[in-house]
C-alpha cells in the first residue's frame, strides 16, 4: 500500500522496525517518531531515568510527599513578549514577575503550542494532538461540541496517585455535558465555558471601541436590513462552577466587561485559596490556573492608572504579571517553593485580527491559527528551586502534550496513563532537571484543525500546505538561518524530501490501527444549572459544518 504513495524502500524498512514491536500491556504507545528514537536511545534514557526517579525520591523523602504541579496559561502572546525584559522593553511593558521566575527557573526557547486556544487545551489536558480526539476547532458560541469524556486527563491520572486537583480559569473545551472540568477529573472547579471574546466583544463597549462591528441593537435598525434574528440576541452562559460529582452551576449574570473581571478576581482568589488549604496538607496538588485576564479591553476598564506603553494587551499582561507575582509569594510564604514545579506559558501566537489592540511584536512570523512558527512557538519557562537550574535556557523541542507525561511521571502516575491509544506527549522530565540538550524529541507535527499542515524535524522545518506535488517541495525551511519562514528552499533540501516523507507516512500509518476520534456532539448547557432569568434565553445552536 504505501509504495504506491512513497516510493523506494527505505520507508519500508522503517515502518518495519517501528510497528513490529508491540507494546506490552504497562507501555505507553507513542507516535511513530518517538518510537523511532526510543529504539536509538532507549538504553542510555532508561539508566538516565534511573538517576533522575532517586532525585525524586531523595526529593520526596525531604518534604514528605510528592511534588506540586501548577500550570499557568494564558491567552495569545508573541515569543519574546514577556521574561525577556530587553525585549519587553522595546514593546511598552515590565512583567517583573516572569523575569524573575525565567531568572529563577529555566526558559524554553522551543515550546511548541497547537495553533489556536481549544486544540492547546485539549492537547495539553489528554497528551494528545487534538485530531485524535476530533476537537481540532476553536469552539464558539454555540457550537455544541466538546472533548469527548472518554479522553483521561492529566488530572484523572494524578488522582490515582493522591493528588488534589483544581481548575480554575479559562477551560474552552466544550459546551456539552461530559466535556466540563469537574467531569474529567477536576475536585473543584470555576471555568468558562468559552474564551474572553464574548464579554469584551459582545457588548455596547465592545462595539465603541471597535472590537466588535454590527452586533448591538442599535446597529440592527440600518437602512435595509430586513432580518432581525441574523444577530443572535440570546445571553450565553460562559462560565460556570462546580465540584466532582456535582451539578454545575451558571456564574455570570450577563455579558458585560464588569463580569468578566469579577471572574478573573475570583479565580485568582481560588486558586490563592486552593494553595493555602493544601499546602500543610498530606496530598500534594495539581493546579491547572489558566488565565481568563482581560486582555483586550481598554485601560479605564481595568480600574487603575497603568504606566504600561504597550497598549490594552500591554496592560492585561502587566496585571496579570501582578498576579502571579502574589502567587510565587504565597508559595514561600506557606513554605512549599521547593517543593512546587511551575509551568508559565502562553496557549498560541498573538491575535493578529484584532490588530491594533493586540501587539504584534514578534521574532517569527504569524499569529494564532497560523502553522507557522508565530502562531505555534510560546513564551514558556518552568520554575523548581533545587531541581531545575536557575537562568537555564534549553534549545530543545518540546510540545505542549509533553507536560501530561511529565506531570504523570513527577507524580508517580506514568502507569496510570491509558495504553489503548496513541499518546503523543513525551516524559521531558530529563529536559527539565539535566538541562539542555537533554530533551527526549527532534520533532514535531503541527496541525491546523484537522489537517497536517507542518512537521519539524531538528532545525528544519517542511510545510505540507502549499507543498507542490512531484516536487521537492517549495515548503523547506532551516529554521535557525531563516526562522520567520520567509524563503522556501528547493535545491538545498533535495536530501530532506524522502526523509520528511517517510517520517509523514509513519505518523498517519499510525493512525490506521488507532484511529482518530469523530466530533463529539451534544445538547449546548446540559448538564449546567442556568440562572432562572436566563433558562429561556438559550438558543437553537448555531449550525455548525
């Protein structure tokens, strides 16, 4: 079969040696790629694991218990953006308080994220590339979609080992019943259902200061508008909270700017409270803390004067720069630093179609939902006083679905994660505390909705959109010579076309035996208890392909 869609045999030899072993009943089925090197590396990564599970366990015996996981996420920002202060400076903002944690901690230069919000989350929350699941779109009001409830999070794998789990912020991974936080392994949660847009776009101040065009009722009495249901009138439920096993219930009361900022300060103030009851506690925790900042509206909405030059994002990252800073503070305060791995990092590139209300500064080119590295290569770093080297920088690849096996294997979990399917998340424990060029991958595959756009091998880089059938392709890159993606090269990668090709062909051969997941449906709200005034608002979904 795929001599008919590669020619020669090298592919075949390949596939050969990937898929003739299979795994045993406690071994994690990776991609294709990884299991490629594994068979290169396996040795030499088994005697290092050995060294690095005695830290740990030397670790744990100090403290009395296993590691705390907090992971930080907030919403489309460039790389480059914050935690590097010369080039902060030069865009209008001070975040001190992720240059300190960069100085502090270890910055990855080569995070890779999945394009837009919905895919990063879902990845990061399963350690897999969102096609698998079949949520590979932004999810939008109301589109009556989520990720499937059989998928085991990140937290579903934790709490078989003890830990406590939270969410708290911007979850947008579904508006169906099945899909919610607390129904995937989260105790206690507070979550939008979608992303920020709604509360800042679709209201009177939204459309005043042009973030959104044509959607209040003033701007439906036009001259020759005749369809007066075209903009949806409905008030849409768009954050909710809950607690494993229950009922969840509605938490805003409309649209506005205000609601959207009374839930950013909560959630900040339970995440603050979740630490402090947990901190003396005998479990250790697990906190998903992803912002849901106001990252767009006007300075006045924020009720303070902001020193900020770099523009409404400019003082949404700054305020959220100053949360963040109370929570490092609280961990030393309740005396748990040492024993707290942080991840800090941004879900995607920038978001060019606000422009200028977003900043568009940036090392590379595009912006969120581009496969190009500005929309898929973050600001990220990871703190862990006494484990990971303090102002290291890595140069090594790593993927947003790698956290949920590193998270599994710092907590003692790796056995608890599912092995009926494929997991695209590599254990970059070693990365984190060996340091660089200790990273367990040399590539990446990079996806816009369902289709494989890109692929990433060491520093080269091949687009397979716009690539040219019978040609060595115009889609070759060296990302370190040419890292905005500016001049496709044919000549010089004429030795990369099989290669790329047969790495192509491994990875959707995969797919074959474990085959990628259908869009899950469901009625928008179940499963939700809605605020009484608003029970009769809820709309017929918006059709959806």
């Amino acid at each position: 079969m795929l001599d008919r869609l590669i020619m020669g045999a090298p592919i075949w030899l390949i596939l050969l040696a990937a898929f003739t072993t299979p795994a045993s009943a406690k071994d994690i089925i990776h991609d294709a790629e990884f299991q490629k090197l594994q068979k290169q590396y396996g040795a030499a990564w088994a005697k290092e694991d050995k060294q690095l599970q005695q830290r740990l366990a030397d670790l744990q015996a100090k403290t009395g218990k296993k590691p705390n996981i907090i992971y930080f996420m907030w919403d489309d920002a460039a790389y480059g953006r914050v935690g590097h202060p010369m080039l902060s400076k030069i865009t209008g903002i001070d975040t001190p308080n992720i240059d300190k944690m960069a100085a502090e901690g270890m910055t990855l230069t080569r995070m890779y994220s999945e394009p837009s919000c919905t895919p990063t989350r879902v990845a990061t929350l399963t350690g897999r590339h969102p096609i698998r699941s079949g949520l590979t779109q932004v999810v939008f009001p109301v589109h009556a979609i989520g990720m499937p409830n059989d998928e085991v999070t990140i937290a579903e794998v934790l709490k078989k080992e003890g830990y406590k789990t939270a969410f708290f912020g911007k979850y947008h991974v579904g508006d169906i019943d099945g899909s919610y936080p607390h129904q995937n392994g989260y105790d206690e949660t507070l979550f939008t259902i979608y992303n920020q847009f709604g509360s800042q776009f679709f209201n009177k101040d939204g459309e005043d200061i042009g973030l959104t065009i044509g959607f209040t009722e003033s701007q439906q009495d036009q001259l020759y508008t005749l369809d007066k249901e075209f903009r949806n009138p409905a008030t849409i439920p768009w954050a909710a909270e809950a607690k494993a096993g229950g009922k969840a219930k509605q938490f805003n009361k409309d649209y506005s700017y205000e609601e959207q900022l009374r839930f950013v300060e909560e959630v900040h103030k339970r995440s603050m409270d979740f630490i402090k009851a947990n901190a003396k506690g005998d479990a250790p925790f697990l906190l998903n803390y992803w912002w849901h900042g106001p990252n767009v509206a006007g300075t006045h909405r924020l009720g303070r004067n902001s020193d900020s030059s770099g523009g409404a994002d400019g003082d949404g990252l700054e305020y959220m720069d100053k949360r963040l800073g109370e929570m490092f503070q609280l961990l030393k305060d309740e005396g748990i630093d040492d024993n707290t791995i942080v991840i800090v990092m941004a879900d995607n590139g920038p978001m060019l179609e606000v422009f200028p209300t977003m900043s568009t500064f940036g090392l590379y080119t595009g912006g969120k939902g581009a496969f190009t590295e500005g929309g898929v290569r973050v600001p990220a770093f990871v703190r862990w006083p006494g484990m990971i080297e303090a102002g290291s920088v890595a140069g090594d690849i790593i993927h947003v679905t790698d956290l949920y096996t590193t998270f599994a294997n710092l907590g003692g979990a790796k056995q608890h994660i599912p092995n009926d399917r494929v997991v695209d998340g590599i254990d970059q424990t070693a990365l984190f505390l060996n340091g660089d060029t200790k990273g367990r991958r040399d590539y990446v595959h990079i996806y816009t909705g369902p289709l494989l756009a890109a692929t990433v091998k060491q520093q080269f880089k091949r687009h397979w959109v716009g690539d040219r059938p019978g040609l060595a392709g115009k889609g070759f890159f060296d990302l370190y010579r040419d890292p905005k993606e500016e001049q496709p090269m044919m000549a010089q990668f004429l030795w990369a076309w099989e290669p790329f090709d047969s790495m192509k062909a491994r990875h959707q051969e995969l797919m074959k035996e474990y085959p990628n997941k259908p869009v899950t449906r469901g009625k928008p709200f179940e499963g939700i208890e809605l605020l009484p005034d608003q029970e009769r608002e809820v709309v017929t979904p918006y059709a959806t392909n």
